[in-house]
C-alpha cells in the first residue's frame, strides 16, 4: 500500500479549503438574498434550508482541512503522525461529500420555484451531477 505524503496532503488540504470557501460563500449569499426576499413559501424555506446545510458543512470541512494543513506544514511545533491526522481528514471529507449533497439538492429545488417543467429540469441535472460526483471521487 502507498503511504500518503504530508507533502500531498497539504495540497490537497490547500485545494479543498479554496474549493470550500467559494462554495460556503455562495451558499451565504443564497441565505442572505432569502433573508431579504418577501417571498415565503414552505418550498423557499426548504430551499434556504438546505442552502444553510450546505453552508455549515463546507465551513466544517474548511476548518478540517485548515487543521490537516497547519499540521502538515514545515514547522509544526509538535511532532505529527500520520494517524493524527486521520479524525480532521475524516470529518472534512464526510462533511465536503454532505455539502455536496446540499448544495446540489438546493440547485435541484431551485427550478421548483418558476414552473414544474424547469422544477424537473433542474432535478435530473442536480441528479446527473451527483452521479457523476460520485463516479469521479470513487
């Protein structure tokens, strides 16, 4: 079996904190424009819902990988095993994979909101899309 690198892991713990930060930031900002929307249907609420997940997980997930990657710099003040590291890549990466999921179940809802012909539109794009996430990270 091939051991995984600090050096490996401190960029994949680099990109992943990037990839999170553009996806958490838009899911704010989808929170903030239903915050200040008038409009107040149970579907809207679902919406902003799973948008709030989506939020909170890719905050997790940077937070896990900002943990892997100060403990995977050059001059760390304690001495790292690879073992310690595997809790913060778990939970980032269960916590990546769930705002995923969110973000994609937000985006499929979303087309809900206009007519049921783009409400289907959107839900088998937001379907495909997971699929081929899935396909891709295994």
């Amino acid at each position: 079996m091939t051991e995984i690198t600090f050096e490996y892991l401190n960029k994949l713990a680099s990109q992943i904190i990037t990839i999170c930060s553009l996806l958490g930031g838009f899911s704010i900002a989808i929170i903030a424009n239903f915050l200040v929307s008038d409009t107040k249907s149970r579907l809207t609420n679902r919406i902003m819902g799973t948008s709030i997940f989506a939020a909170c997980f890719f905050l997790v997930t940077l937070f896990a990988m900002t943990k892997v990657l100060m403990m995977t710099t050059k001059g760390y003040p304690t001495k790292v095993l690879i073992n310690d590291l595997t809790p913060y890549r778990t939970i980032g990466a269960i916590s990546f994979l769930f705002g995923i999921i969110s973000l994609l179940i937000m985006i499929s809802m979303s087309g809900w909101t206009k007519s049921k012909r783009m409400g289907i539109f959107t839900t088998i794009v937001g379907i495909i899309t997971l699929i081929f996430i899935l396909i891709m990270t295994t």
